[in-house]
C-alpha cells in the first residue's frame, strides 16, 4: 500500500532536472520514515512499465519540469486518459494510468501531477537561478504531502 512518487526529466537537460532533483530530495527525507511507505522511482521518461509502479497503491504523485507553470510549481490531479503520448515512446502521467486501468482491469489510483516552473531546458546547462527557487518552493509543498499521504489529505492541499 502507500504512495508512489514518479521523478522524471533529464538531468542534463538544464531546469528539465527538477523532477529527479525533488525526488532526490524526497527519497533523502523519506529514508528516516519507513512507516510513510512511499516508494520513489525515477526515469528520464514516463513509459509502459511505470504502470506496474501503480499495483497496490493507494496514491501516486508525479513530479516534473514545466515551462508552462504559471506558479513556481502547481499540483493538481490527473486521470487516467489515452491521450496524443499513449502510442508514444514517452508517455503523460494520464496515459500510464490508463495502461494500469486495461491492465488491471480496475481504476488506478488516485493521482496528481506536481509541476515545477522550469525556464531553461538546454543540454549541459545546470539548473537556472529561478528553477532552484522554484524547487524550494515545491519541496516545502511536498515535504507536506508526504507527511500525511492519504487521498483525502492530498485532495485538501488541491491549488
């Protein structure tokens, strides 16, 4: 049971680097609390087989780079869809839920998309100034997530 966190993005990709640099800050601060039961896993890309991460889980949160964040970050929930990304090699947080959904047949469950505004996505470029703030902004949401990972309590912190 518990939650899954999905961190993806290229690290060498400039501010597309802060969905794996959040989930390494959560992985970090998760290890001292076993009894959250969050699992991490992080990839360059979404795929087919992320929908195996979702069996037995009562919540999964994906975490990413956006350019489009009107915020510095944005959470939201997702569902699953079969979308323009489902014949793809790269796959949206709703396609993979709908790959568990034919899968298993059964909904996924609950799931939300915490987006960090990224500005500069070049390869070999490091995170920009605006992106590690950005990131503080959002590990202090999540660090709130995480300290309470129930579908309700997530539902509650809806912005």
């Amino acid at each position: 049971m518990g939650a899954v966190l999905f961190g993806y993005g290229n690290p060498s990709r400039g501010d597309d680097a802060l969905g794996p640099r959040l989930l390494e800050r959560a992985a970090a601060w998760l290890e001292g609390r076993p009894e959250l039961e969050v699992e991490t896993v992080a990839d360059f890309q979404l795929q087919i087989e992320h929908a195996l991460d979702l069996q037995g889980r009562d919540l999964a949160l994906f975490l990413d780079a956006d350019a489009a964040c009107r915020g510095a970050f944005a959470f939201r929930p997702v569902a699953a869809a079969r979308d323009e990304s489902y014949s793809t090699h790269e796959l949206s947080p709703g396609a993979v839920l709908q790959v568990f959904r034919q899968v298993e047949h059964h909904p996924p469950p609950p799931a939300y998309v915490l987006s960090i505004r990224g500005e500069r996505f070049e390869l070999g470029e490091p995170l920009s100034s605006a992106a590690e703030a950005h990131l503080e902004a959002a590990w202090t949401f999540l660090q709130g997530l995480l300290e309470d990972p129930r579908p309700a309590a997530w539902t509650a912190k809806l912005l």
